[in-house]
C-alpha cells in the first residue's frame, strides 16, 4: 500500500468528511489482516484511541492525549519487565 502524505493533507484540508471514511475504511482493512484474536486487540486499541481523540477538543489535545496514552501503555507493561531483567538477561 503507497502512502502519499501530501494526498491525505490536500484531502483533509478540502473534504475532511471523506478524509476521516477513507482513515477508518484504511484501519479497518489493516486490521481484517491479522489473525483473529489479533484483530480483536487491535480493534480495542483502535476503539481506545477513537474515544480519546473524541474527548480532544483539536488535534493537538488529541495528539497529547494519544502521547500519554502510549507512554503509560509503555511504563506499565513494558518498563517493568526491563526492571527485572538483570545483566546475564540482556
């Protein structure tokens, strides 16, 4: 799949009603390719971030919010098994 970022800004910028159709048709169809129990944690991660872009009053709200969201997804699952590795792990 080709990903051409200054198409998706010219259709955000003049019809963002087919912009946002066209982002969800696109993660959708991401999603449909993995293995089914994959595809339902992906469509929780997806339904997290749809919820928390929708609590974001602009894009950067949303932007931070999304920041935050990963960063505690970061210092809660993976930090702590880097904790607990010692040297003779690494």
């Amino acid at each position: 799949m080709d990903f051409d970022f200054d198409e998706w800004v010219r259709l955000a910028q003049q019809d963002p009603t087919a912009f946002e159709a066209l982002r969800k048709e696109i993660i959708e169809e991401i999603i449909k390719g993995f293995h089914l129990d994959q595809q339902r944690v992906l469509e929780g991660l997806q339904f997290r971030i749809d919820m928390e872009r929708r609590k974001s009053k602009n894009p950067m709200g949303s932007c931070i919010r999304l920041s935050n969201m990963l960063k505690n997804k970061i210092h809660t699952d993976f930090y702590p098994l880097i904790e607990s590795m010692d040297d003779s792990d690494c």
